[in-house]
C-alpha cells in the first residue's frame, strides 16, 4: 500500500491547522539565482503570485485586503491532489530580506498537522542566494512514523522543486507549472530537523 494512500485511510482530509503535532520537521534548502536581490525579494513579495514559479501550486491568489506585508494572506490550489488547498498567512515580514509563512487551513492533504516556511535573500555578486525552510508535522503517531520512513524524502523533493521553479521563473520569466523542467540539481539541501530540535516556525 502507498504512503498517500495508507494516509488517506488513517485520517480524514480537511482540517484547520492546530498546535505542533508529532514528527515535527525542518528542511532547509537554498539555490542561487542569476537576478538582484531586488528582483528576487519583488517576486517573493507578490505573495499571490506562487502559482507563477512553484510547480506544486496550480493557482494562487490574494485572498486578504493587505497584498504584502504581515497579515497578508493567499489561497493556493495545488496541482499535487485534486481539490487540495493550503491557505497561508505572513507572519513575518522583512522588507527586502525576510519573509515567513504559516498555513491557517490544510484541505486534502492528510496527515499533516501544520505547515509553513520562510525565505531569506542575500546578494552574492550580481546573483543572490535565496534560502527557504519548510517546516511541518504531523497529526499523530503513525503518520510521524510515515513521515519517519518515507514523507520526509518526499517533502524534501517538493521543496527542492519550489526553490528550482522560482529560479527558473525569475531568470526566463517562463510561467511554471507541474510540467516545467527545472533544474532541480542547483537546489542545494542545507540540513534536515526531525522531532524535539525542530523549532516548527519562523525565527
């Protein structure tokens, strides 16, 4: 039996995030983008845009009055599981350097307690370094033991593809979607975080 699956069997597949739950876990990754640090901090800023560079978001929006900024929010569609949604808040903003995120809602993705992230930009050169952190958990036991066993390899894949696909979208312009081929192998894996040592939030 496959890991979604079994997931999908062992919890019900829309929930609103909640405290930290089992398995809590950090994955850091960072990519080099041939770009001002300007032009990629303007990106990450226009927060309803993520449908245009990561592969994993089919459509995104706004959905808060503030586009930008602490409190802000966007509705993400995700092209991995049909009717599959996140719906996310900043909650921290940096202006030009910093941002991070946190998921308010979770809908068919099952098994996951609470999700989030952040993105810092530094200017390397000409280019900049753009550094993300997901961090997530997990609803209970078991699914902490999947994530153990398999989620995290896959977790991991999938942010290693959202920081691919903002490179590519902010050096072609080109739209990314579930199909683009992005070069996954300039995503560079900073350090992995399971369980009491995971911090589980922006810092």
């Amino acid at each position: 039996m496959s890991a979604p699956l079994l997931l999908s069997l062992l919890l019900p597949a829309a929930h609103a995030a909640a405290s930290v739950g089992a398995a809590p876990t950090e994955i850091t990754m960072a990519v080099t983008i041939d770009a001002p640090v300007e032009d990629v901090w303007a990106e990450l800023a226009r927060i309803g845009d993520i449908g245009l560079n990561s592969p994993t978001v089919a459509r995104s929006w706004v959905s808060s009055d503030a586009a930008t900024g602490v409190g802000a929010t966007r509705h993400m569609e995700m092209s991995l599981k049909p009717g599959a949604t996140l719906d996310e808040r900043v909650v921290v903003w940096e202006k030009g350097t910093y941002m991070a995120l946190e998921v308010d809602r979770i809908v068919g993705v099952p098994g996951v307690r609470t999700m989030g992230g952040d993105f810092r930009v530094a200017p390397s050169g000409g280019a900049t370094v753009l550094t993300s952190t997901l961090h997530y958990s997990m609803t209970n036991g078991m699914t902490g033991l999947m994530n153990r066993l398999v989620m995290k390899r896959r977790f991991a894949d999938l942010w290693r593809s959202v920081l691919a696909g903002y490179k590519h979208h902010i050096e072609t312009g080109e739209e990314v979607t579930a199909d683009t081929a992005l070069t996954l192998d300039a995503v560079a894996f900073e350090g992995m975080v399971i369980g009491a040592d995971a911090a589980g939030g922006a810092r």
